[in-house]
C-alpha cells in the first residue's frame, strides 16, 4: 500500500465503488464522500494526510464548484474535476475556481489513473522546488513555483499546481515559442491520453488570472503553432 490517499467525492454509488476499487488495487488509499457537504467534512478531518482529491461536479447540497472553492482557501492540494460537462466555458469554469485537472464522463478508468500519474509527478517535482526554491521572472511577472503564487502589477495570485507547471514551461524559455505538443508533453506528460485543445483551455485560464489587462498580457498566441512568453506591449 502507497501512502497516496485520495479523497474521491461522488454520489453515483456504482461509479464510486468501481473507481474506489480500481484506486485500490492499484495501492492507493481511498476515502469516499457522497454529497458536496460530506466531502468538506471529510476533507477537514483528513486534510493533513491527503494526497489528492476526485471531484464530481454535480453533487447533492454543494456541487463540485462550491466544495473547490472552499477548498482552495485552505489548501492547494490537487483536485481533478469529473463531469460530463465538456464546454469548452465548462472546464474554464472548473479551472477558474482552482481545479488543477479535468475529465470528461464517460471516461476509461486507464485515463484516469494516467491523470493521477502525472499530477503525483507533478507533486513530487514540487516538492524538490520547495527544497531548493527559485524564483523565475520576466518583465513585470514574478513566480514562486514552491508557493503557487504568481505576483504581477503589485498583486499575488494563487495558482494551481498545472498552471504553475505551465507557466514554468513558457517561463523557462521566455521569447521563444512552443507548440502545443511540447506543452502538452512537458506538463502532461506522454502518458496523457488527451489532446492539444487541452493545452489552449489551460492558456485561457492562466491568461484569465494573469493577463487581465488586455493591454499588457505577457502570453502571447502564435496561431496556428503555439504559445510564447512575449512583452510586446510596449512595442
């Protein structure tokens, strides 16, 4: 048994017994919550021992927006939205309120555990940042990626743990453009079952919280290639 602990909130009994046992199997622990309020609760009582959380977005007493916003004042802990909601407004929506991932109903149990994968990774490599902090900036944009916390125009912005993952890919690399696959595989990584749309609603998000002065944003769209970290507004 790992010591991941998954939080896995969702009220289709069948599809929380599957997934619970799939999770398990695979050596993760896993408690279970069937309404919004229930899993609040459950996250105050084991938020310190957590490693993760699954979130339904359509639950009883509080959806899945509600409970990532409460939480996300507390805890930067990750959290993978699960709908089948697949708007394009959706999964900004999700991503607005502090979700670092989001898949889509019906969905294979492989996707899923491939997603966990990648963000455990992630957690990890964060983990090293934290032992050996650096701070990247570019003009007016200064990211600590051991705090998730971007500042820019005298304010600090909370991120989550995939737009800090993101915004260090561009951040590396400033002026110089990467496509959507490089993006795609250097974040996701090559086990993501997902596709390069992924990547320009995880842009819009980050733009939303960083770019909010149209004048001045930073993230700049090469169309039909990619994306580059580009300061010309004063051009």
């Amino acid at each position: 048994m790992s010591n991941v602990h998954i939080l896995l909130v969702e009220d289709e009994e069948s599809l929380a017994s599957f997934i619970s046992d799939e999770l398990s199997f695979e050596g993760y622990h896993v408690t279970h919550a069937k309404d919004g309020k229930e899993a609040l609760e459950k996250f105050d009582a084991h938020q310190k021992e957590l490693t993760l959380i699954l979130l339904d977005w359509m639950l009883p007493v509080y959806d899945g927006l509600a409970v990532a916003r409460r939480i996300r004042t507390k805890s930067n802990l990750p959290i993978i939205m699960m709908t089948a909601r697949d708007q394009v407004s959706d999964k900004v929506m999700g991503l607005d309120v502090g979700t670092d991932d989001y898949i889509t109903k019906p969905f294979e149990i492989e996707e899923l555990l491939a997603r966990i994968r990648v963000i455990l990774r992630r957690e990890k490599q964060v983990r090293e940042l934290i032992k050996a902090p650096s701070i990247y900036q570019y003009e007016d944009l200064v990211l600590d990626p051991a705090k998730h916390v971007v500042h820019r125009f005298d304010q600090e912005i909370l991120l989550t743990q995939k737009e800090v993952a993101l915004l260090l890919a561009l951040l590396r690399h400033p002026e110089e453009v990467k496509t959507r696959d490089e993006l795609l595989n250097e974040v996701w990584g090559y086990d993501y079952y997902g596709q390069t749309n992924t990547v320009d609603v995880y842009i819009r998000a980050l733009r939303n919280k960083i770019d909010f002065d149209k004048e001045k944003r930073v993230i700049q769209t090469i169309r039909g290639v990619g994306y580059v970290l580009r300061a010309d507004y004063g051009k």
